[in-house]
C-alpha cells in the first residue's frame, strides 16, 4: 500500500502543479498535455516484459528496482531544466513504474489463497482513494510551502519530495521483502506447512480444472 501510495502519488503530480510548471518551463497546453501522456506510452510498451522479469528475478529484487528507478526519475523531475527533458524523463517515469500494479497483484497471489486473495487486493487498492484524499492537498502544500526552499521552485520542491520515498521503500523491500512463504522464517513451521500446502493444492486444482493435467 505504501507502495502503491507514492505510486499513484508520483505520477500524478504533474497535474497537480500544472499552473507551476507551465509557466516554468513556457509549456503550451498541447506541450503540457504530451508530457501528461507520454508517461503510459512508456508504461504500456514496458509492463509485460516487467512482469516476466518478475516472475524471473523474484518479487523482492524486481519490485524494488521498480522503486528505486522510478523515485530516482521523479526526483530527477524536480531539476528538469526544459521541456524536452520533462518529456524525456516522464516517459522514462513510465518506463520505471512499469508492471508495479500487476506485478504485486501476482505477488500477493503467491502469498493469500484464494478465500483471501480479493479481500488482499481491495485492501492493496484502498492506496488510491487514500493518495487522492490526503496525497494530493500534501503535494499542494509542498509546492506552496516548498517555493524557494533550496533556492528551488515550489513544483521542484514537491517532486524531489515525493520521489525520495520511493527510493526509501524500494531499499526496504530489497532487505526485507520475502519472495516466497516457503522461505518465511518469520512464520511458525505449521503456519509455513500450511501455507505452502494450501497454494500448492489450488495451484494442482487450477491445472486439473483448465484441463492440462
């Protein structure tokens, strides 16, 4: 959720200090408008081969390297000197923050059976009402708050902020993300057992059940 929160938070506040960096940067509202949409060009192109690079180097390296590159690029937002490397940077924005959604969508699959894998996933999603409810007047108040911080505009000010933690989560997950459960020691033996036994027979099910058993 944490995750998920800056996630949404990131690539959403360009809108929020639209006035801010159009008048920075001399952007006409088609220019504005590109740099809005060039981030899903980007997310798009990027998210399948992702996911596979997930499924391949385990949730705990790939979900942390989503992090860590997108809050190096949304830092990298906030000292953008032109248009161009605003465009630039915000496809390389989608490029980073690609295959984060689905990819711990499937992560938690390996982790919830299937009793408890919607209840996990509406939770995970509550991120997004919650960015929008108190995210954006934060991005708000850190433009205003922020303008001449470090000599630094306020719009500048926000992104930098806003970027710092995704660095931050994607070093905690690589320390203390857990791929698997069969590899949780941080669970009792019988809860491992019965975690790994009860994925294990729904996985058998779901091959049985699609008939390529």
């Amino acid at each position: 959720m944490a995750l998920y929160f800056v996630n949404y938070l990131d690539r959403t506040n360009l809108g929020i200090a639209k006035a801010e960096v159009s008048a920075d940067l001399q952007l006409s509202a088609t220019m504005f408008g590109l740099a809005s949409g060039i981030f899903f060009i980007g997310y798009v192109l990027v998210e399948v081969p992702s996911n596979l690079a997930l499924v391949r180097f385990g949730a705990r390296r790939w979900l942390a390297r989503i992090a860590v590159s997108w809050g190096v690029v949304a830092v990298a937002l906030g000292f953008a000197p032109n248009a161009t490397t605003l465009l630039v940077l915000r496809f390389l924005l989608g490029v980073a923050e690609a295959g984060l959604f689905p990819g711990v969508v499937f992560y938690l699959s390996q982790w919830f059976p299937a009793a408890y894998r919607a209840r996990v996933v509406g939770v995970f999603m509550l991120a997004i009402p919650i960015a929008s409810a108190i995210g954006t007047p934060l991005a708000a108040w850190l433009i205003q708050t922020g303008h001449g911080v470090f000599g630094l505009a306020g719009w500048r000010f926000m992104m930098i902020c806003v970027g710092l933690p995704a660095v931050l989560l994607g070093i905690v997950c690589w320390f203390y993300l857990t791929d698997r459960p069969a590899d949780a020691h941080w669970l009792t033996d019988p809860q491992r057992r019965w975690l790994t036994d009860t994925l294990a027979a729904e996985q058998i099910e779901r091959i049985v059940g699609s008939g390529l058993g």
